[in-house]
C-alpha cells in the first residue's frame, strides 16, 4: 500500500531471479536475507502495525484488522508477523515477510556483536541493528527506532560500564555451567567442553508450520462462529520454542472467558457444522497433588493435540504449594507463571506475541532466568520452581538473575522445597535435568544452590551425621569427573545409559552408607535415595548397585594390567564383571577409574571426618565445591590418568575377546550339568555350572568336550577331600 524504496528493490530481485526460472536459489537467497537472529536491550518490542499479516485476519475486512490489531503501550503486546502464515485460499497469494521494511529490516553487523549493554542485576552481549536500506517504510518506523535504540543504549552501556566483561555473572550473580568449569583447576572435561551458556537465536516473528495455521484458524473461526467473543491465546512453552526457532508440539490455549471443557464443545460444534469429523475432549480434572491446579480439556484438531485452559489468577496457603485457582486476566495468568520466559502469550485473534510482565522477550533475547514476581514470593508459592530454574537454565544454556540465585539458596526455600513439594515432582525435575543437554551443569548448579542434599535426601539421622556440603562437593565431583571420561573414550552411549553413569557416580560416595528402612532393616543408602527420595524406577536402584559392585572388581582387574594373554585368573575376573554388567559394563569401566579418587571413597560417619578431603564442612549445606581441597583430582593430570585407566581396561577386554560375552551361552546348561555330576540340585549345583562359564571365559575357543572334562575332573577332586 505505501511499498518503500527497499521493499520495491526486494520484490523486482525476486521477480527477476523467478523470471530466470531459478527457484531454487530464489529461495536459498531469500532464507540468507530473513534474519532469524534479533538481540535488543532496553526495548520493550515495537508496536504491531494494524495491518500485519496474522490469523486474525482471515476473513476480516481492513477495518476490522485495524479495530483488532496489537497496540503499543503498557498492555505488553508486541508485533509478530509469521513468517510462515499463509493467506485464507480465497484471496490472493502474498509473500509474508517479503517486505524488507517491517520489522525484520535489519540484520546483525558482525564487527558489532561484541557490544555489550546493561539488564538489572546482569550484562549481557547485543548486536548492533544495522538497516538494509536508509529509505524505511513510514508504516514501520518504529523498526528505525528499535535499531537506533538498540545501538545508543549499547553505546550509553559502554560509556557507563567502561570494560565491563561480558563474561556471564559468578556463583552470586547468576551461576551457569560455564563459570563453574572455569574454576574446576584445569579439568579436561570433554562432556563440558562446550560452555553451557550457548548462543540462541531469538526470532521476531512466531513462525507457524501449515499443520499450525490450519489447527488456529480452525480454533479462532469456531470462537467467532460461537459469538462468545473468545480471546485465544498459546501460552507458555510453546510461545518461547517457537521464538527460538524449537519445533513444539507442547500447545496450550489460553482462554479469557470460559473453561476449556466448555470451548471444546464449541469446537467440536463448529466441526460439526462444516461436515468435519469432531473428537471428543478428555477432560483432566485438577488434581493439587499432582502439581494439577486447573481443570484441563485435551483434544485433537486438525492432527494435533491442544490442551484448553482458561486464564487465571492464583493465590496460596503459607503452608502449602497448591493454590487457591480463579478466573484472571492475562496480565495475572502471566505474573502468576514460573518465568518471565514462559509468561509469554501468542494472542490467536491479533497475531501478536504479547508480553505482559514487560521483561519476558527481552529476557529471552539476553538468555535470562527471572520470575516474574520477586523470586523469594515465586519459589515459597511454589519451592518446585527452584527446580524448574535450575533445568530451564541448563537446558537452554540461560543465566539464573542474581535475586533467584540468593532466593534459591537461601534456607527458607531449601525448608519449603523439602516440606511443601512431593518426592514424585522432585524425581520429575531431577529427570528432566538428567536427559537435558547439560546434566553436569545442573547438578553443578543444585551443589552452589545448597539443593544438592535436599534432592538427593538421606533420612535422619544420617542425613545429620554426614556433612551436607561434603556429601555434595564429593557427589558432583564423581559426576563431573563421569561424564569427562565417558566423552574422552568416545563411548557412544545411549540415553538411558547417560542416566545410570549419572546417576551412579553422583552416588558413588555413598555406596557404603546404609539407612533404616522397613521394620528397621538396613538399607542401602543409593536405593533409600533412589526409590524414596526421588522416586525413581526400581531397576534404576538394582543397576545402579552393580555398577558400584562391579566397578570395584574392574578396578582390582585394572591394578594388574598390562597382562599376558594366557592370564586365566584376569580373563575370568574380567569376564565376570562383564556378564554382571551385561550390555551397561562399559559404564562399569568408567566407574572404576573413579575410585581412585579420594572423592569417590566411600562416606560414613567416621570416613567423613577422616576422608582427607579437606576441613570437615558444617552440615548446613551450600556447597561451594571447587572452594575446598580436592581439586588437583579435576585437573588434567588426574583426568589423564583415569583416562589411561580405563583404556587399559578397554584394551584388554578387546585383547581377551570378551566384547560381548555377556550374551554368551554355557556349553552346558544346569539339566546336562545335574546328569553329568550326578547332582540333584542346590548350592552345588550352582557352583559346577557357574565353574562351567569360568572356563568358557579363561577358554574363549574351547569344545564341549573339554569343558566336560574339566568339569568331572574338578567334581571328583572335590569328592575325594
């Protein structure tokens, strides 16, 4: 309507370059302009012109857009124009996103990138916004102002802060993953290798995929065919993924005026009267215990699963993390949220991102863990959150904001988290950090934290005779010195391994620790904390304790390599740890070259005073790990060392061909073996045929014959004494 000098250039170069029948590189071209990378401070988003291109639109005249579009101001509504939203099939083909004048005309200036500009209580990198054109589109001038924006205050920040670093903040001013390995003495930590504060790309727009556009079209055209006057809007996880450029399948619609039971029966009416196959909407009630606090009404339209929500307000009980739930508006359903990052809407009619707590996409941009109330009223309404930062910023390679970090390690959220929060949603969260990208971090993070010990919880009164921050120190130690080797070895490790080497060594110092359990018989201290503490799978506990069993044998293999090949004692004791581990012995060996470590010697009351490991440490938690003694064994002369351990390991099993003979079958099983001897059953039994595989392993090519005759030989020795 009023085409600006750069958008008039923009679209003759693409009618020439489809004129040319190259296509191909029409595109190509056309993805290298699109920026998907937009990095401001200071700015709160530029205001939606009324006529962005946006679901909202389909089927309205201009006024009507106009009437509906996002606005600037203090209501939080900032522009999104998808990129990949196409028009209603009846009206003509148009290029979203092709007009180089909105928004998105501006690209990073690389010679820029290192500038750096201020955020409360953080500092942070942002590219300087250079224009493609001087000449900009008078409809889109707030676009000049952000770029201009962005720059002066990326100048003023310098000017203040003179060479302020832009390093991320320390363990006070928001910890990551990063700044802790710097301080780890050196350690060649090949699982850490890359910082855990990575570099993300943030998006302007909300870029919808065709299964996207038609479930929202089809949701907005039933609200408007309802007549209810229904405000949609995808809230949450979702909005942040697609932001950055994450694919999710996590949508959640947000609803301002009815529950979700209620617009599920409006949708499924709406099928209904265009001759559409309808589905019936399960209904999950709330349920407080399990962390379900509103009704929710799950569905499948147009190929995806949503989940229905109404908006609402929360309040809670000084006692407890379930809250009182109401209808609210959005600003109250976004300041009641977790995160700034995850109070972010995709308003459904406008086509706009809206951002009512004012921080949430600046946040996003800067890489920014921050509640959007104060942390302390955040994580006492609900001491889970503290959790959820701790995954969220490890998961994304975020920073916690200095305020959460002293709200989360203070000890009146360590009480609440203990006492308000069911073990269940602990073990939920603990998983989540265990299976994201950087579980090292995490578990770094719960140590600086003081959270360590209250996940990993051990009951009175050994919780009290081991000292917190010891238990902690050496626990991460174990893990971080794990996933070092694991990645030196180049083990190709799958999923669900990764979680019982986690697991294992941070739990690797308590292996000699046993606790009461049912009718006061000891129990292991690995399976109270697995099964108890974080509820986790009893196969995880079993595995976890023949690892640590197994480990100890493999290290005694490892203390007399290099060997001859005719070694049968070392074949077989090498052999038998294997078939203990089965599939998992590889993490066995890993483990093994822990041991060494004085960190991984078992803890007891008595060993946690004379450990060696540094001054005994109060046991109110708070662990600052690499503060105390013990950090030569995280160096890389220590790493090396395990290192060649394990190799030599890895070597001989290689050498002795004992790969895989944990599938390996007995040359005679217990029915041939009972005939042969003459045996009826029983301990002896059990002896012959497990002398059987003995053989087998110190014999890798003998014959059934020869097993037979080893075996009658032995029994009869046997009888005659």
């Amino acid at each position: 309507r009023h085409p600006s000098e750069a958008a008039t250039l923009a679209a003759a170069a693409f009618l020439h370059l489809v004129k040319d029948h190259r296509p191909a590189m029409t595109l190509s071209l056309l993805r290298r302009l699109r920026p998907t990378t937009r990095t401001t401070a200071g700015t709160g988003g530029v205001p939606c012109s009324s006529s962005s291109s946006s679901i909202g639109s389909r089927g309205s005249n201009s006024s009507s857009s106009s009437s509906s579009g996002c606005k600037s101001g203090s209501s939080g509504r900032y522009a999104s124009t998808p990129a990949s939203l196409a028009p209603a099939p009846h009206r003509p083909q148009r290029l979203p996103n092709l007009v180089l004048g909105r928004r998105q005309s501006f690209i990073h200036s690389a010679a820029a990138s290192g500038h750096t500009s201020a955020v409360p209580g953080q500092i942070f990198r942002t590219a300087v916004l250079t224009p493609l054109s001087s000449t900009t589109d008078r409809r889109f001038s707030g676009s000049s102002n952000t770029s201009s924006t962005a720059t002066s205050s990326s100048s003023s920040s310098r000017k203040g802060s003179g060479s302020r670093s832009t390093q991320p903040a320390g363990p006070r001013g928001g910890p990551t993953s990063a700044s802790m390995q710097e301080q780890a003495g050196g350690m060649a930590e090949g699982a850490s290798a890359e910082p855990a504060r990575r570099t993300h790309e943030v998006r302007d727009t909300v870029a919808l995929t065709a299964e996207e556009q038609s479930l929202l079209g089809t949701l907005l055209d039933a609200a408007r065919a309802s007549g209810s006057g229904t405000v949609l809007r995808c809230a949450g996880g979702w909005v942040r993924d697609k932001l950055l450029g994450r694919e999710s399948v996590d949508i959640d619609v947000a609803l301002d005026n009815m529950m979700g039971r209620q617009f599920a029966d409006v949708v499924n009416a709406h099928l209904k009267s265009l001759g559409k196959e309808s589905r019936h909407a399960a209904v999950i009630e709330s349920n407080p215990e399990q962390s379900k606090h509103l009704e929710t009404a799950r569905m499948k339209v147009d190929g995806l699963w949503i989940d229905l929500v109404n908006l609402r307000s929360e309040t809670y009980a000084s006692n407890s993390r379930i809250p009182i739930v109401e209808f609210g508006t959005p600003e109250q359903d976004a300041l009641r949220r977790d995160f700034t990052i995850n109070a972010l809407f995709y308003n459904i009619n406008d086509g706009c991102v809206e951002d009512f707590t004012g921080r949430g996409l600046d946040d996003l941009r800067a890489g920014i863990i921050r509640t959007p109330l104060t942390p302390m009223e955040t994580f006492l309404d609900d001491p889970l959150r503290v959790l959820r930062a701790v995954r969220f910023g490890t998961r994304f390679g975020f920073e916690l904001e200095q305020s959460l970090v002293e709200a989360a390690s203070s000890e009146q959220v360590c009480a609440a988290l203990a006492s308000k929060v069911s073990k269940e949603r602990v073990g939920t969260e603990l998983e989540g950090m265990i299976q994201g990208p950087d579980p090292v971090g995490a578990v770094m993070l719960l140590d600086r934290l003081g959270l360590f010990t209250t996940v990993f919880a051990l009951p009175e009164p050994q919780a009290n005779l081991l000292p917190k921050a010891e238990v902690s120190r050496t626990s991460v130690a174990c893990a971080r010195a794990a996933a070092a080797l694991s990645s030196e070895l180049d083990l190709c490790l799958e999923a669900e391994e990764r979680r019982f080497l986690m697991l294992a060594a941070l739990l690797l110092p308590l292996r000699g620790v046993t606790v009461d359990g049912a009718k006061n018989k000891p129990v292991a201290a690995t399976v109270h904390i697995v099964r108890d503490s974080i509820k986790w799978r009893t196969k995880d506990a079993d595995t976890v304790q023949v690892l640590h069993e197994a480990a100890q044998e493999l290290a005694a293999v490892a203390a007399h390599l290099p060997a001859s090949s005719d070694d049968h004692a070392l074949r077989v004791a090498l052999g038998g740890a294997i078939r203990k581990l089965k599939q998992h012995w590889r993490l066995g060996v890993v483990l093994a070259s822990l041991l060494s470590m004085r960190g991984a010697a078992p803890l007891s009351e008595a060993a946690a005073q004379a450990s060696g490991l540094g001054t005994p440490l109060d046991s109110s938690g708070g662990g600052s790990g690499e503060a105390h003694a013990g950090t030569h064994e995280l160096s890389a002369a220590a790493h090396g060392a395990r290192v060649e351990s394990a190799r030599a390991v890895l070597s001989a099993v290689a050498a002795f061909g004992l790969e895989d003979c944990w599938q390996w079958k007995p040359l005679l099983d217990g029915k041939q073996v009972m005939s042969l001897l003459g045996l009826k059953g029983g301990p002896a039994l059990g002896r012959a045929v497990a002398d059987v595989m003995d053989w087998q392993l110190a014999h890798p090519g003998g014959s059934v014959e020869q097993v037979t005759e080893h075996l009658k030989a032995k029994h009869a020795a046997e009888s005659a004494m």
